[in-house]
C-alpha cells in the first residue's frame, strides 16, 4: 500500500493526499499509481453495488440504516482491494496512464529492452504456451504477430498478455455476479409463480390485491427461502407467520423468533401454524383478515403503503420497520418483473 495517499471510505479528507501529488509532480509513479488505484476503487463499488441491488432484501434486518452501513462497508473493501493489487486492474491503468515499474520484475528482465541486442531468448522458456493461451484468450495471434516477427520480442507482447488476463479476470467476475443474479430471479420467479393462484382466490374472499400478499409473503419468507420448517425438514406452507393460538388444532412449528418492544429486539420462544400446502395458508390468512375486526383497515386499504401501514398498526408485526419494507417490496422491481405475464 502507497503510504503516501490515505484511503478511508470513512475520512471525507481521504483524496487531500492525491490532491497534494498531483500538484506537485501530477507525473510522477507515485501519482499515476494513487490515481490508477482510485479509479479501481471507484469500479469496484460499482460491481458491489451491481450485485448488492441484484440480490432480494426482505430480511428483519433490513432497513435504511443498514443499508447505509452496508454502503460504506462496501465502499471500505473496494478501496482494500484496490491496495491489495487483487484484480491488477490498477496496474493495468497505472500503465496505461504512462506510468512505468519502479524496479523491473523478474518476467520484465526475461524480456530484452529496447535498443539493447541480443538479450535473453524466450523460445524455448516452458511459459511461453501460457502467454500465447493468454494472448489467443484476446484475439491475439499465437504465434506470430502481424509483422511476422515473435510477439514475445518487446515489452508490448507483455502488456497485451497482461491486459488480456486482467479482462479476462474481469469478465469471469462480471459472468459469476450475473449467473447468481440469474439464479435469484429464477427463485424469485418460482416462489411467485407457486403463491399466485391462491392469492388470487385469497383477493376474492378479502378485497386485498394479490400483489399486496404476494410481498407480504415474501417478506415474511425471504421470497420462500426461509420459511419455517419442522424438526424433519418438512415445509410449514406458512407464508405468513401466523402464530398457534390455544384453539388451534392443527400441526404447529416452534421456534425462537426476533421480537420487538419499545424498540428493542428480544429473542422470544414463539408456536406457529403449519399447513399442508399453500392454499391453506393463503385460506387461513383470509379468514384472519375477514374475522378479526382489529383489521378492519387492512381490508380497505387500495395502496400498497395504506395497507402496509394498517397492517402494523393492527399489530400483525412488532418490526418497527415492517410497513417500509413491505412497501419497498410491493413497490419494487423485484416483484413487478417476476409477476410480468401472470394472470
């Protein structure tokens, strides 16, 4: 690490370092690097921010305050990794912006200088394959250049083999975060595709759009990753956390849950219904909604944060952020896109 420049997500005076470089010597190695490594910072947080907002959010401790924190993590590690020469890119740019190594690595003194004869021949050296795979990785030519002279012959073949690899670094990356962003949506999509029908018939019997209890199940599911489940590993089919009161008769989960009072959370042995399927879930929210007279609101509620709101203030949650993030999900892209082309 340059330990010239501070780099702190934290410290609003963390560029005064840079700033004072560039002024004096804007030229110099030591500048171009700190700059090289800022602009990899800079893509860094974008890449975690990418795949930050690709990913659902529906846990209990999810709100604006993490969501901050989580920021400024984020913006903390990409400047770590942007030290720690993780990903090269700095590098790359750090030569790109004309900057040059203060001392020549070993591969750099394998490979003649310019203007210097003779040097040492790389024909028969055992990496030169791995350059060339390298090299062909980047639509470059194996073998020979387009002159028709050894491509291994000058610092430029280096730089090249070097570039590609970093985008090829770069693009492993960016197919990894979109293959899990992938797998998210498809997950998203199934959950929805699996609770629909029954919201539906649940809208029918209470007036509540399905839209709006597809999310309040998702919130309460994490979009049906998370859903209680017996000692056996056996689905509970409850989607909407609904506790075991003394006159039900059916099967029951137990389970130490996040509770809140006065804004404290406590942890707190709870009992709660279990169903044989999803339609007796969405049944039994029904008739909770269109029995119960504390949630006489609910039922009238036609926005998605009149009725998040009713519903905290009935009682049905003791999150103090529960309706905020029942309406961030209602309202979200999350949801919008996977109830595209449903009935």
């Amino acid at each position: 690490m340059n330990a010239g420049v501070q780099l702190n997500a934290f410290d609003p005076n963390s560029l005064r370092d840079l700033q004072r470089l560039a002024r004096t010597d804007g030229q110099s190695n030591e500048t171009l690097r700190a700059a090289a490594r800022q602009f990899e910072a800079l893509f860094l947080q974008m890449a975690l921010k990418s795949m930050r907002e690709a990913t659902p959010s529906s846990s209990m401790f999810d709100s604006e305050q993490t969501r901050m924190y989580q920021s400024l993590l984020d913006q903390q590690l990409a400047l770590n990794a942007s030290q720690s020469r993780g990903t090269g890119l700095s590098e790359v740019i750090f030569r790109q912006l004309g900057g040059r190594p203060d001392s020549a690595s070993a591969i750099d003194a394998l490979v003649p200088s310019a203007g210097v004869a003779g040097g040492f021949d790389l024909a028969g050296v055992a990496r030169r394959p791995a350059i060339s795979a390298v090299m062909q990785r980047a639509g470059l030519a194996a073998g020979t250049s387009s002159t028709g002279t050894d491509p291994l012959a000058g610092g430029d073949a280096l730089a090249a083999a070097e570039s590609a690899l970093t985008q090829s670094r770069f693009a492993d990356a960016i197919r990894q975060a979109r293959d899990a962003a992938g797998d998210v949506v498809a997950k998203v999509r199934d959950f929805v595709a699996d609770v629909w029908p029954h919201a539906l018939e649940a809208s029918k019997q209470t007036g509540i759009p399905a839209a709006f209890m597809v999310a309040q199940a998702a919130l309460e599911t994490g979009w049906g990753e998370k859903q209680l489940r017996h000692a056996d590993g056996r689905p509970s089919h409850n989607l909407f956390n609904i506790k075991a009161g003394s006159n039900w008769q059916g099967e029951t989960v137990d389970r130490t849950v996040t509770e809140y009072a006065g804004g404290q959370a406590y942890a707190e042995p709870s009992r709660f219904r279990a169903y044989s399927s999803y339609a007796e879930s969405f049944a039994d929210y029904a008739r909770l909604m269109t029995r119960s007279p504390r949630y006489g609101a609910v039922l009238g509620s036609t926005s998605a944060a009149g009725f998040a709101r009713a519903l905290q203030d009935a009682g049905y949650a003791t999150d103090p952020h529960y309706a905020d993030k029942l309406t961030r999900i209602i309202g979200g892209a999350t949801l919008r896109n996977a109830l595209a082309g449903m009935g």
